[in-house]
C-alpha cells in the first residue's frame, strides 16, 4: 500500500448546511488521518487557479461563484492509497448517480451543489494541496492506531 495525500474541500453548500464534522469523521473512521486543516472564503483568482482546467467550459462561471459565495474547508488527509479512498467514499460527481453510502449519495441532490471536492490523481492531489496550504503547513505525526489500520 502507498502512502498518498490528497485535498478534500468540503465546499460551501455542506457548510452552510452543518454537514462539516459528518464528512471529516466519515474520512477519519476510514482510517485516514488529518495533517492539515483550514477554513477560508475562497477568493475569485485562488478559484479559477483551483478550475483552471474547466476554464472555456460553459460551467465555468457558475463554479467559480459557487465555491467564492461562503466559507469551505481544505483539509489534507493522508493514508494508504488515500487519492483513491477518498474518491470513493465521495462518490460519483452527480449525487443522483451516487451510490447511497458515499457522501453525495447520501446528501447530495444537484450536481451543482455536490458538497465536496477531492483530488482525482496523486499529481493533481500534490498542485492542489499547494494552492491552499504553504510549504511546511502539513504536520506529519504518527498514530498508534495506523498499525491496526495499514497492518506493520
């Protein structure tokens, strides 16, 4: 098993929603662990940073406003295989095709406002981080329990 992190954003909807501690423990009971952790409101030109692949696309627009209307939370998690762990307990972009025991699937109703963002590759896990936390904010620690969950 390797050791990855990646970035979830837990986006504006969930938070105005009260869904924030619901979505980190899901996560955390997972067996992955936080190492970095912040609240922030998203400004307009860190937005089209963190888009700038869909830039052109007729969303674009509609992105950009949604994730700079309210506060979000940027955590980093790390753990075994941890990109792939975390896409999966997201679940599918639409929450209407999500399956019910992912998070959109179990709070998600709009693909517009799909609670949650997680970085879908190791290499674009690594330039997100980047973009919402500096070097050196990313504290590494060990835990007892990571035996019980990675095995030696």
């Amino acid at each position: 098993m390797k050791i990855q992190q990646t970035l979830v954003l837990i986006k504006p909807d969930a938070v105005q929603r009260g869904l924030v501690g619901e979505i980190i423990s899901r996560f955390e009971r997972k067996g992955l662990k936080v190492v970095a952790l912040k609240m922030l409101h998203m400004d307009e030109a860190l937005a089209k940073r963190h888009y700038a692949i869909h830039e052109g696309k007729s969303f674009f627009a509609q992105l950009v406003a949604f994730i700079t209307s309210s506060p979000l939370v940027a955590i980093v998690f790390e753990g075994a295989e941890a990109v792939e762990v975390v896409r999966r307990l997201i679940g599918e972009t639409n929450p209407l095709q999500a399956t019910p025991g992912t998070i959109r699937g179990d709070f998600g109703l709009d693909v517009g406002h799909n609670l949650i963002h997680g970085s879908d590759s190791e290499e674009n896990a690594s330039g997100e981080i980047e973009l919402f936390f500096s070097p050196g904010k990313l504290l590494g620690y060990q835990r007892e329990v990571d035996k019980w969950i990675t095995g030696p």
